[in-house]
C-alpha cells in the first residue's frame, strides 16, 4: 500500500440501512471496503448519546459470529465524525426485499435457521438489543446469508424474562412477513409465528431453545415423509419381485 494512499474514500450514505440514532455509510479504509455506523447529526453532540455509541463498541467488538456483522474499530472519519467501523456486507435489507417483492424460500430457510443462530448467540451473551426489524436484516449478494447489523448497545450478568419474550416476539413477527411474502402456506410455521406473537407472553416460547425445537419440528416431519415414502416404494418393488408378474430371467441355451 503506497504511503500517499487516501485513509478514506468513496464514502456513500445508505439511507436505507439508517437505524433509530445512526446513520449508516460503506466506505473504503486504505483501499478495503467497510460499513461506518455513527451518530445522527441531531445526536452526535449529546454525551448520552456518545456514551451509549462507546458502550456498543465495547460490547460488540469481542462478538464473533456468522449471522453477525463483526466490528473492527472505532475512529474519527473526516465529514462524517466518529464511527463505529465494520466488516462490509454487500447485499439488502429484508425490508428493500420486502418492498420490491424479491423474497424466496431461501431467505425464509435462513430465517429459520440462521437467525435463529443469531438470536440465540445474542442472548447466551446477555446482550440488550433494539427490537428485530427488516430493516436491520442483511441478506448478502450472490450467497444470500443471513446477517444482523443492530446487535445491542449492552451487556447484562443475565437477561430478563421479559427481554427473551420480546425477543421471540420479534421473531415472530418477522416470520410472519416472510411467510406472507413467499406465499408459503406451512401450516406448522404459522402456527410457530402466532405462538411467537401471542399478546400474552406467557403462551409464547419460553425461550429460543423452545423455538428452535418447534422449527425443527418441521423439517423432522418432512424427513419421516421421505423415509416412509422411500420405504413405501421399496416394499412395492419388493413385492413386484416376488409376484408371478416378475421379469423372468433369461434362459441359458448353452
């Protein structure tokens, strides 16, 4: 890397990735693409404000996790202020997905399993996180997985009983758009997606543990279908062979 290479540059804001106090840009550092995370201008002078962005690097920065979006550093950028800087994810929001009509099975598989992973790697480090949205889900380009950008501002000895229903509340309301979207009509999943949103917490999941056995639930059942059907078919092929309908083997004239 030549030393007259710029710190900074091709800084772009993406208005559609913006969360509640920041604003969000990808950028390149010495050449390398990344995401900056800073502070919205009418909260950038505020040091509630500037004490609640230092404790999220600080919570997040020793996160290590697939369906997360990993943080590297946290430094001055000239025009924009300081920022929380991050790995770069190229792809879009579940939102934009929503809006335009793009979303698949797929991203409905990895909704299932990946950000469930997320979810549960979150809580078993305590962290307090801003309500799901899809604003705040990134499917990446070409491979589509999974990846949060909002994980939590703080680190808890433990989290409230309250907190992890809030979470699978959550869940569930994004389990729900995404089933409404792919036009999916998997009686076990909706049934999943109320229970997740049930008013009262307490005929919710109790925990992610819970919800993930109920998804999984799914696919076991679709595994004995295939089995059953397989041995469904062995046995008629079996019978066949055994019936006066068998081939006939062909004769030895030597």
């Amino acid at each position: 890397m030549s030393p007259d290479t710029p710190r900074w540059t091709e800084i772009e804001h993406l208005t559609d990735w913006d969360e509640e106090f920041y604003d969000i840009y990808t950028a390149r550092k010495l050449g390398k693409w990344v995401m900056l995370k800073t502070l919205k201008p009418q909260f950038a002078q505020d040091p509630k404000y500037q004490e609640m962005i230092e404790r999220e690097f600080d919570v997040r920065y020793n996160l290590a996790h697939p369906n997360i979006v990993m943080i590297n550093d946290y430094e001055d950028v000239p025009g924009i202020g300081r920022c929380i800087v991050t790995d770069d994810v190229y792809g879009d929001t579940l939102r934009k997905l929503l809006n335009e009509g793009k979303v698949t099975d797929h991203h409905l598989q990895q909704v299932c399993v990946q950000l469930i992973n997320a979810l549960e790697y979150i809580q078993n480090n305590h962290i307090v996180h801003p309500p799901l949205r899809p604003e705040n889900i990134i499917f990446t380009e070409h491979i589509g997985n999974l990846k949060l950008i909002d994980v939590g501002f703080e680190q808890k000895p433990s989290l409230k009983t309250r907190e992890v229903s809030d979470d699978i509340f959550y869940y569930g309301q994004i389990l729900e758009l995404v089933l409404a979207a792919t036009g999916k009509h998997d009686a076990t999943l909706q049934r999943v997606a109320r229970k997740c949103t049930d008013p009262d917490p307490k005929r919710r999941y109790r925990d992610i543990q819970e919800l993930r056995m109920a998804v999984e639930n799914r696919r076991n059942r679709r595994l004995l279908i295939l089995i059953f059907a397989f041995l469904a078919v062995l046995v008629i092929l079996l019978a066949w062979l055994s019936s006066p309908y068998r081939p006939t083997p062909p004769i030895d004239i030597n």
